[in-house]
C-alpha cells in the first residue's frame, strides 16, 4: 500500500452512524456545560425560593401582610407609648432569647404557609406560630421601651405567646388526624407496591391488567362470597382537555384518583382502568351495597373544588355497578359497554 493510500485511509471520514454518535455527545456535553454554567449564578436564589416557594406563599399573601402589620403596629405603639430605655439597660440575655422566639416563630409561620393550601389545620398552625411570633416581638421591645405600669395593654401583647402555644397544640392535634388519614391513604397503595407492578405514570394506579389478575384472584377467593365491580367516568372529560389544555386534564385525573382514594377502605382495590375511567373492585359488597358506595363516590367527587387557574371546572362521575363473584371474563366488556351506552348508566 502506497504512502498516500495510507494516508487517505487513515483520514477516512467516519461511517454515518459513528459521525451521529459524535455529535450527540457534542451536543449532550455543550448542553451539559451550559447547564452548570446556568445554574451557578442561580444556586443561591434558587435555595431561597425552596425554602418558600412564592406560588403557595401568594395563597396565603393576606395572612403575611396581616402579621408583617401586626409587628409594624407593635413597634410603632411602644416607640409612640414609652420610653426608650438607656443603652445600658438593656439586658441583652432576654433580648437575644425574646427576639430569637420571634424570628424563629416568624421562619416557622412562613415555612408552614409556603408548603401548605388552605384550611382549618393551616389555620391553626399559622395563627398559633404567628401569636407566638407577636407575643415575643412585644416582649422583646419591652426591653427597649419603658412602659408605664398603669398601662395593661403590653401585659395582653404579651399574654399572645401562651395563647398561641394553645392555638398551635389545637393546629397539631387536627395535623395529626390529617396524618393518620394521609397514612391510610398511602396503605391502600401498599396492595400495588407489595407487587411491584408498573404504575399509571398520571395516577400513580395499577392497570387493567392488574385488575383482570385480581379480579380472578377475587373470583377464586370469594368462592360463594360476595365482590362487586364498579366502572367511573368522568363525564365531559374530552372537552376539558380540549379547552384547558391535556396538562389540566391530567391534574383532573390526579385529584380524581386522590378524591377516590381517600373514600374508599383499605381492602379496596382502585385502578385506572383506560383514559379518564377508572375501576373499583369491593370485595364483601353485593351488586346493591356497591351501587350505593359508588353514587357516595360521586357525590365527593362532584364536591371538589378543582380549578384551571382562576376557573373552577365542575367534575362529576358515572358509574355502572355488576357482581364480580361467578363472573365470566366478560364482566369488564360487558360493563364497558354500558357504561358507553347513555341509556343504561
């Protein structure tokens, strides 16, 4: 072989496939380079808005400004109603220890708000953090200020740090039924889990196939028992997805299968049977127990307060109801079928 064909050989451009492989890699290191590069002067910023998020902090923008206010009103009441003590009065112990309960209690009631929505229990924890935040800013200022002893007003400013311990320990008893109601929801996904099947990527629910192995499970089990199958549709799903967009028909989908969930008991069985139907297996429930356990399902559902941002869509369900136990392998056709049929549902 001659010295140029070495050369031309050795110089051969790469096969078509090899030349994609190396661009790809170009690409994915230039992508990965801008990312580092990207997030190095965001790292900071992005810490802070972890912390709180400014999303579910805007939910509760009221209440924020209401205890920013409160502390203002605070301040300008002792400086307008003392007299400022000399600097060599100040006892800085009480000062560090009385100011350090109110930022603590200030940091706790902005963390509470930025990971929680609205409701009684957030109320609670809120306003219980937010008058200990309160009682311990005025206690702090007392230490600054000389307040006439006639006065009793900054005695019930002070008096907000115990009557927000007893507000805050009502907030954490109503917390801890919230987390017993959180748990049971959780073991009523443990059926799947123990299984390892694959999960709806939407719903985190098994699927048909599932079903099918379970509900022969069932049918083997409850030889001469009693299990019932109910279907769910969401009525006027298809439209919802058209106007809001198919991300607001997925978050429908999730609060559906979450409302669902919470209602239902631990032996029951939820799975996302195709599209926006879903599949319940009752197991000890007659056909007519579980017509009525489905209608109840309907009613929390039609309950619910689900918005596409400033808009509420109005969600509601229908069913079909069959007994499962003696079945053929029909049953889920068959029920398909009438669920499809508007004058059998």
């Amino acid at each position: 072989m001659t010295r140029a064909a070495k050369q031309r050989r050795q110089y051969r451009p790469a096969a078509p496939a090899a030349r994609k492989k190396i661009v790809s890699r170009l690409h994915l290191r230039r992508d990965c380079n801008d990312v580092i590069k990207s997030s190095r002067g965001r790292h900071t910023l992005h810490g802070y808005s972890s912390l709180f998020p400014a999303p579910m902090l805007r939910l509760h923008r009221n209440a924020v400004v209401a205890a920013m206010l409160a502390l203002a009103a605070c301040l300008f009441l002792y400086a307008s109603a003392g007299e400022q003590k000399p600097m060599t009065l100040w006892r800085w112990m009480d000062i560090v220890g009385e100011g350090g309960t109110a930022a603590m209690a200030g940091i706790w009631f902005l963390l509470t708000l930025s990971s929680r929505p609205g409701g009684l229990v957030t109320r609670l924890l809120a306003g219980g953090l937010a008058a200990i935040m309160i009682g311990s800013w005025a206690d702090c200022l007392d230490e600054f200020y000389r307040i006439d002893k006639a006065a009793l007003w900054d005695n019930w400013l002070e008096a907000l740090m115990p009557l927000g311990m007893a507000v805050l320990t009502a907030g954490m008893v109503y917390w801890r039924r919230e987390q017993f109601t959180l748990n049971e929801h959780l073991q009523k996904r443990e059926r799947l889990f123990r299984d390892h099947r694959a999960f709806d990527r939407i719903t985190q629910l098994a699927d048909a196939s599932y079903l099918r192995a379970q509900l022969k499970l069932e049918q083997s089990r409850q030889a001469g028992g009693q299990c019932a199958l109910v279907l769910l549709d969401i009525d006027r799903f298809h439209s919802i997805n058209r106007e809001y967009g198919q991300r607001e028909g997925d978050r429908l989908l999730q609060a559906v299968s979450h409302m669902l969930l919470l209602n239902l008991r631990n032996e029951d069985l939820l799975v996302r049977y195709a599209g926006d139907r879903f599949a319940l297996l009752l197991p000890g429930v007659n056909e007519a127990q579980g017509r009525v356990r489905a209608a109840h399902l309907c009613e929390m559902v039609g309950r619910m307060h689900h918005h596409a941002g400033s808009a509420r869509i109005i969600v509601s369900l229908r069913h079909v109801c069959a007994d499962a136990c003696g079945a053929g392998d029909g049953l889920l056709a068959d029920l398909s079928r009438r669920m499809d049929d508007p004058v059998a549902v």
